[in-house]
C-alpha cells in the first residue's frame, strides 16, 4: 500500500457541505414555506447564482474574461421562444435545445475572439453579444426590435394551472443552478481542472506540459455557453416575454454577474454564491433608494477590490482555511497501520 | 547511461535559422544530441540560448530549419504534443501555476505531459517532490516559494512528465555553492535514469560536473564544441564568453 494519500477534503469542507446539502433540501421544499413572489425571488437568485459561477469558471479559472455573456443569455432565450412559436416544440423541451444551440454557436464564437487575449477578448465577446442583439431585433416573426410574448396556448403546455406551473419552473430553477454547479465541481475536481487553473495561471508553461490550451478552453467556453443559454431560456421561460434589449442586455446579465463574482471571490466555486447572496441582500434592502443604491453597489465594488481584492470568500478561506467543496488536493502521509502487539491486551 | 557513438540521436536541429528583425538570434545551427547524452550550451547574455530551447520545444516558430525528435520531423508539432512525446524544460525565469499547490503543479503535469491516470500520478509526484527536496512545501502554494524551491519546482515538475529529454534553462542561476551541488546530484541522478539532458547555464562549475560535451553559441551560430573542460580554453570561446581578449 502507498505511504501517502492525498485528501480532496478538509474539516472545514466536511462540516460545510453537510451544511450546504441541508441548505439546498430547504430550498427545495420552498412552495410549502413560501409564495409566489418569494418563489420567484429564489428563482431569480438561482439564475444569478449559477451565471456567476459560469462566469467565474471562464474568468477565474480558464482566464477567459468575457463581457459578452450575455450573447448566450440571449441567444438561449431566442431559440426556446423560436422552437416553442415557430416550430411548436414543448417550452420544457426547448431548455437544453437552447443549450445545445448555443454550444454549436459558441464554436465560431470562440474561433474568432480565441485570437483576441485580454481586455481585447473582453471588448470582442461584447461585440460580439452587440452583433447578436441587432440579429435578434432584425428577427421580425418574434416581433423584431420590440419583441414578443409567448402565447397562453403555449404557456398552458408547461403546467396545467399557473400555481404549478411556477412550482415546475421554480424547480428547474433550482434544478439548473444546481446542475450547474455540479458540473463545475466535477469538471474542477478533474485533471482538467488543474488544466483550467495552470493555463490561468502560465499559458507558456502549461503548454509546455503537455496541456492543449485551446482544446481546454474551447470545451469550456463551450460548456459555460451551453449553461448560460439554458439559463437564459428559464428565465425568459419565467417572464413570459422577450425583447432584444432585455435579452442581451450587457447590465443584467454580464455587469451585474461582474459584480457578483468580483465581491464573493473570483476563482473559488464558493465565491459566486457568496457574491449572489450578499448581492440580493443589497438589491432587497436599498434598492428603493433609487439611484443611490447604484452609487452603494460601486462603493461595495471598489471597497472590495481595494481592501479584499481576493473577494470576500477568498478572505475567510485565506485566513480561516474555510472550504466547501473538496475540491482541494493535500498530500498527506498515510497514517502507520495498527501492529498486532499494539492490539494486545497489556498484561 | 553512457552514450556512444553508435547510440541513436535523440535531437537532431538541422539549418536551424531564426531572426527578430535586424538581430539574427540562429544563424543556420545544426546541432546532434544522442540519447543518453549530457550537453551543456554556452554562450553571452544574448546569444540565443533560450530562443533555441523555445525552437527545440515548440514555443518559438523558426524562420527556416527543421527540428527532429527521435528521428521524426516535429517542427510544426505544438508544444504540448512535443512534451508529449517526452520532452520537457525548465525556464530559466520560473514559471511555476501560481495558484496551484507544489504538489498539484506536479500532478498538472504528470496527467497531461506523460498521459497518465490522475491517481496513477500520485505516487510518482510525491517520489519527485521527494528527491526535489519539496516535500515539506507540497500543500504549500506555487506562487509562495521563494527562489530555490521555485528552481527545484521547475525541474520538478519537468521530471513529472516523465521526460526522454531534459532541457533546463540556467536552473543553478542564483544558488548557493551547496544548493548547486544538490542540484548538480539531482541531474546527475536523472541522467543516471536513462534522461537526455541539454542544459544552458552560465555557472560553470555545474555545468562541467554534468556535461560531456559542451557547444557554445554566440551571434546566431555554434563557434565551439568539446569537452567543457577543453571548450572553456579555446581563445575565441575565452574572448566571446569570459570578455578576456584574444591577445591577452
């Protein structure tokens, strides 16, 4: 047997995610406990929660800082309404088509902003997501720039009843941002993990040990669109309506998602859900302060990338070893089996 | 492993020539190593030492030349298919994966450089981390050692990927005279194992403890080659490399 074993988990990891799995039961029993307008509160939450953590997968892991996300929220949203009008296909199913176009668009997508690195990468997948909205308000059979609604015939297809068709969508909300973050985790927890963190880390050196950067972050950049399209297609599933502007708008769906991950903590799977939690805290608590609120948020950004620049999660785990995914890899020694004599009874 | 004349060549650089602008960094190098070898590369700041290292292992594209690896052609191949196909280096400024741990910076590299089951890895890395003196800062992150463990990290993990051939680039630069003789055993070791070493280095002392062949290099072209300890006297090597004279 080996004399060293390497641990995935730490204390901290076997008490939080316990913690975290309760969480997520309370969660789901949330129709019982709550109502529709706190449903769709939590419903709005998960979707910001899951595109944070995909984004901090781009950003924070493959080194990938994209402004343009919102191009996949958008155009994840235009093929479920598309498939559902257009072609009659069941709104429920029209979820993981979305994805599906999205990854087949995210290809050429990634063909041409792969040659772009850094801030030009960033202003070209925004570019992009512009190039997207304008092909989407030229779109005139879903009402072209003023968009459209979907209509109650296709609505009533979801569930029959508007209190369980929120309580279905509610769940694949939860389900999706859920399905999502497991995907993260077992993608980091993966050798391809360490792949995502040594190209973020040294592009040069990675390649020169034997990692195929751009295979490696094309089959993220295609898997983070793919999620980001099924994400954005629950939540217009969700309004019932869509317009280019509100589809692929760069605020709600890329700055905000910025924010998120910046103040939780880019590069650690904890980090975005903290950032949603603290940032729908400030949202519910200030948000009728009009304009003020907005000056609030940027002094929270600037306040935590001055004086925490790690987030507030990379603090606490930085100081405190706190972790809830054992994600890590500690290389320990394997403690020395019991001899017999040890067993004895003293006599 | 003693190579001999009749072991087969396991780098072959031939016509080798590459330019930045007006500075001709390889000027038609045509350079053999054979397998089992030790070959040490000399030369000024300048020379193109490095930029050879970044032909030989795909980082560099070179204007003209090819680059052969166990008698195939891999010029056009990526680096990581070259480090795939067993080799490997180290930077002369180490370029460790900051955020990574000691230990995960080996596994990163075993998993992908020698194609192996992340599991299967483990063992072999902390046997590396172990002969490399890292042990003690295995959980420890990259991105924290100071510069002697970073030179060790470098070669370590470069040993992770199971290499045929090593090419390290100035790893006893900055070292104490006892660290260097830890490093020196530490290469000697590897070679003992059957690795191909090419190794740029400017401390001389090392390099002669190791190599049994030394090039030297210097405006794009090799002007020396011999034993390291016959190279260093030759007048012109002593004029280019030392800054002594011809004459003197």
């Amino acid at each position: 047997m080996s004399a060293i074993h390497v641990a995935h988990g730490t204390r901290a990891s076997r008490i939080g995610l316990p913690l975290f799995l309760v969480l997520l039961a309370v969660l789901a029993a949330a129709p019982w406990w709550t109502d529709r307008q706190g449903m769709r509160l939590l419903g709005e939450i998960y979707a910001y929660a899951a595109l944070a953590s995909l984004w901090n997968l781009l950003a924070g892991y493959a080194g990938l800082v994209t402004v343009g996300q919102q191009a996949f929220v958008g155009l994840g949203a235009y093929a479920l309404f598309s498939l559902s009008l257009l072609l009659g296909l069941n709104p429920l199913w029209g979820i993981p088509a979305a994805g599906l176009v999205a990854a087949l668009a995210a290809v050429p997508v990634a063909a041409l902003t792969f040659r772009l690195r850094g801030a030009y990468f960033a202003i070209g997948t925004w570019v992009v997501a512009e190039v997207f909205r304008l092909f989407a308000a030229q779109f005139t059979a879903l009402g072209g720039g003023s968009g459209t609604s979907l209509p109650a015939s296709v609505v009533a297809s979801i569930a029959s009843g508007r209190a369980a068709r929120e309580q279905l969508l509610y769940w694949l909300a939860l389900g999706l941002a859920v399905l999502v973050l497991l995907a993260i985790l077992l993608l980091l927890r993966s050798r391809h993990g360490l792949a995502l963190a040594a190209i973020r880390d040294n592009e040069v050196a990675a390649r020169s040990c034997g990692i195929e950067v751009d295979r490696t972050r094309l089959v993220v950049f295609v898997l983070a669109s793919a999620c980001a399209a099924m994400v954005g297609a629950l939540i217009f599933l969700q309004k019932l309506r869509i317009s280019p502007d509100a589809a692929f708008s760069v605020n709600d769906w890329t700055a905000l998602v910025i924010f998120i991950a910046v103040i939780g903590g880019i590069g650690r799977v904890e980090g975005p859900l903290i950032g949603t939690a603290i940032f729908f805290l400030l949202r519910e608590t200030l948000s009728q302060l009009g304009s003020l609120y907005l000056m609030v948020l940027g002094a929270v950004a600037i306040a935590v990338m001055l004086f925490a620049p790690r987030g507030l999660w990379g603090v606490l785990a930085d100081r405190l070893g706190w972790q809830v995914f054992p994600l890590a890899r500690r290389l320990e020694a394997r403690p020395p089996m019991l001899s017999t004599s040890s067993l004895r009874e003293p006599s | 492993m003693t190579p001999s004349a009749e072991t087969a060549p396991i780098l072959e650089l031939k016509g080798i020539r590459k330019r930045f602008g007006a500075v001709v960094v390889a000027d038609g190098i045509d350079l053999s190593v054979r397998e089992g070898e030790a070959l040490g590369i000399l030369g000024p700041n300048g020379a193109g030492k490095t930029t050879l290292f970044g032909m030989v292992t795909g980082t560099v594209r070179p204007d003209a030349g090819r680059v052969l690896f166990e008698g195939r052609d891999v010029t056009a191949l990526s680096p990581a298919r070259r480090c795939r196909q067993g080799m490997a280096r180290s930077f002369q400024v180490p370029q460790p994966f900051a955020g990574l741990t000691v230990f995960e910076n080996l596994v990163a590299a075993a998993s992908f450089g020698a194609g192996e089951g992340e599991r299967a890895t483990y063992d072999r890395c902390a046997d590396i981390l172990e002969r490399c003196g890292l042990m003690a800062q295995a959980n420890g992150r990259a991105g924290g050692l100071r510069l002697l463990d970073r030179k060790r990290l470098e070669l370590a993990r470069a040993l992770a990927t199971r290499p045929k051939l090593l090419l390290l680039d100035e790893v006893a630069g900055g070292l104490t005279e006892q660290e260097c003789a830890v490093l020196v055993d530490l290469v000697r070791e590897v070679r003992a194992g059957g690795v191909t070493v090419v190794w740029i280095e400017h401390v001389l002392h090392a390099l002669v403890a190791v190599a049994n062949r030394v090039v030297v290099l210097h405006g794009g072209r090799l002007i020396a080659e011999g034993r390291a300890d016959e190279v260093v006297r030759i007048p012109a090597v002593a004029e280019v490399y030392m800054g002594i004279p011809m004459d003197a």
